[in-house]
C-alpha cells in the first residue's frame, strides 16, 4: 500500500471510538501471526544478566495479543509475572495458532535441563488451555488494563519490566509522566529492558519508503495530515527518550541504536535538523536501565 495512502486509512480509522474499536475488532480477526524469536531471545537474555532473587516479579509493558515476551519468561523461570496494556487486544484463536511457534523457539534456547523440563511441563498445559484464564492460572501471570497508562501497582513492586515496540506509542506530552511511574514501580537495584521502535511506522505498509520518511515532513504537516491515534508514534528521538529516563532517575546500562544504511541521503526538514546525526540515522533502540539501589 502507498504510504500516503496507508495514512488516510488509519486516519479514518482514528475518527472516534466506534473506529478505533472497529480497528481492534479487525485486527484481532487475524489468527496466524508471526513470532520474532530474536526479540523473544532477547529479552530472555536481559533478563539473564540480571541479579534477580529466586522467585522474580516481572512486568510486561503494552502486553499485545498474546502477551509474546511473557510467555517465555513465564514458561522458563519460576516467575510472577505481570501483563500491562491500555487495550485488551488480546486474541485467544491467535495464541493457540501461535504455540507451535512457542514449541519451536524454545528448542533453540539454550536452557538449563530444570528450565527445559519445566518450560516443556508448562507448554504442554497451554497446548490443552481453553481460555486466557486457563493461560494465567498455570503460568502465574496477571493481566491488567488502564486506558490512561497508569500502573496500578505499589512502588517497588517489580525485579524487572520490559517491552518490545511499545515505548514509541506512548504520547509524547506524557512520556515522562509514564517513566516516573515505571521508575516508580521497580525495586531499587531493579532494571528495565526496552526494544523502541523509533520508525515510521506508516513505512511498514510503504517499503518503498525509508524507515525515517516523517522527517521530510515538518512536524505541523505531519501531525495535521499522516499522523494517527490507532498506530500513533510519538517521534521522540533515542537521546531525547534516554535523556528523559535518565531525568526521573534511571541509569543507562545499554544503549544500542540501529541505522539507516545511508543517512547521508536522508531529506531532514529544519524541525529535525537540530537532531545529533546519530538520532536522525537511529531507527531502532535497544535499551537496558536500571533503578540504582538505595
């Protein structure tokens, strides 16, 4: 689909809440979906450098569908594990489609022979679940929803939060707001590990397109014309997004930027051109912070 074009649409789509629902509706018809087992393993492995007690207390930021990167958490540790989200966008067909894809992944972890026994263990009661509920009560996970994005846990309750692709939607006017409340949360001595996608998201559906494209556009124009409620970014930038963690008091353990392969040839409008070179090229974040110990 044309990038333009894909915009519009979305935009429909983001009229008023009858759409948006209609969105939801829609995109929770879909029952075959793919599962990134490299983002998968990569929380795993952040979770892994961790000094976490021996029963852990996980938190899942903008848990999804299925809730992909607490399942293997959740199969693989002796866990509570907490799942986060401001729409129930949950989709049971879609994740009974998707555990052969589990049953895959995990072959290729690298487990201990306790983990592997329990992680198999616990697969094999999903593969037999009837509901999310069923999912829950054999995984120890808990799911919760707030539409306005506040955590509704008392502080230091988390070892650790993670995301995957979520940090990028929340809105731009609230994104500190929300990271003093996942400061908040987290244990001192706690981390929290992030995969932003700090795309153009219009872009997915346009490969044409660079990964980068909105900053051809000033920052009026684009939230005037192409920008969106159902797949909204918020177009922050990862020092900008780092600076801002770093504000509320986190400290920054990783901090990982992909590039575009020619930023040299990216066409920046002067709204952005203020921006380091390396935020303008980045256009994915790979972060890991911590909550220093008191």
């Amino acid at each position: 689909m044309n990038y333009y074009l894909a915009a519009t649409a979305l935009r429909a789509f983001s009229l008023n809440g009858a759409t948006k629902a209609l969105y939801r509706w829609l995109g929770n018809r879909k029952t075959e979906r793919k599962l990134s087992m490299e983002r998968a393993g990569w929380v795993l492995d952040r979770i892994a450098e961790a000094d976490l007690p021996e029963r852990p207390v996980f938190l899942e930021l903008g848990t999804g569908w299925m809730h992909a990167y607490s399942v293997f958490p959740a199969l693989i540790h002796e866990a509570e594990v907490h799942c986060f989200d401001v729409w129930d966008n949950r989709a049971f067909a879609a994740f009974r489609a998707a555990l052969p894809q589990v049953r895959q992944g995990l072959a290729g972890l690298h487990l201990t022979p306790a983990q592997r026994e329990r992680a198999e263990a616990r697969l094999g009661g999903l593969e037999g679940a009837e509901s999310f509920d069923d999912v829950y009560a054999l995984l120890d996970m808990h799911y919760v929803i707030d539409h306005d994005g506040v955590l509704p846990y008392p502080d230091g309750r988390f070892d650790m939060i993670y995301s995957v692709d979520v940090l990028e939607h929340v809105a731009a006017d609230g994104f500190r707001r929300a990271a003093e409340d996942w400061y908040r949360v987290l244990k001192p001595g706690g981390r929290m590990a992030a995969q932003v996608g700090l795309d153009d998201h219009l872009a997915h559906y346009d490969p044409s397109r660079s990964k980068k494209h909105y900053l051809r556009h000033s920052k009026a124009a684009f939230s005037r014309w192409l920008e969106n409620d159902v797949q909204y970014i918020n177009r922050i930038p990862a020092g900008e997004m780092i600076a801002i963690l770093e504000g509320v008091g986190f400290r920054t353990l990783a901090a990982e930027r992909w590039s575009v392969e020619d930023p040299a040839g990216l066409p920046v409008h002067r709204d952005y051109a203020g921006q380091p070179p390396e935020d303008i090229a980045a256009w994915r974040l790979l972060l890991t912070m911590e909550k220093p110990a008191a």
